[in-house]
C-alpha cells in the first residue's frame, strides 16, 4: 500500500484529539527539508483558528528553522504578509 506522499498527495486524517497529528506533521515537513532538500517551496497548514497558536508554538520547539507565518488577518493584510515575509532569503 502506497502512502499519500508516493502518491504525490498530501493530507493528515484530523479526526481525533491528541493523537499527536501536529508533532507528526511538524516532523514530515522537517523531514522533507532536510532530506530531500526541499528548502524553498513552501508549505500550507491550514487548522481551526483556535489550533493556529498551538501549530506555531509546536513549530518554533520542534522545527524552528523554518519561517513560520499566521494568515489570519483580512484579505487585504494577507497580501502584505505574503509579499513582505515569504519572499526567499
């Protein structure tokens, strides 16, 4: 059986609390940047708004290389933050 990433897929079944999906997530990413040396693409997490503080905690503990950014300002924020903090460099 293929995983969803041979599979040129991604995705985390988000069906329980507290099986630890943040950490396995944090540690799949991380593992792509390190290994496979994929420093310049980004990634898209996309979780309930009332997890968004708890996903940049655990990244800044467990993988603090990689920028980290919260979109959830309007729209008219989210440009500026993209435009002004995911640039490469």
């Amino acid at each position: 059986m293929a995983s969803l990433y041979e599979n040129k897929a991604n995705g985390i079944l988000a069906d329980d609390m507290g099986m630890g999906k943040t950490i396995q997530a944090i540690a799949f990413l991380a593992y792509i940047f390190e290994s496979i040396g994929k420093r310049d693409l980004p990634h898209l997490v996309i979780a309930p708004k009332s997890t968004i503080g708890n996903w940049m905690k655990e990244f800044n503990k467990w993988a603090p290389f990689f920028r980290v950014v919260n979109l959830i300002p309007t729209a008219d924020r989210r440009d500026e933050i993209l435009k002004n903090q995911m640039k490469k460099g």
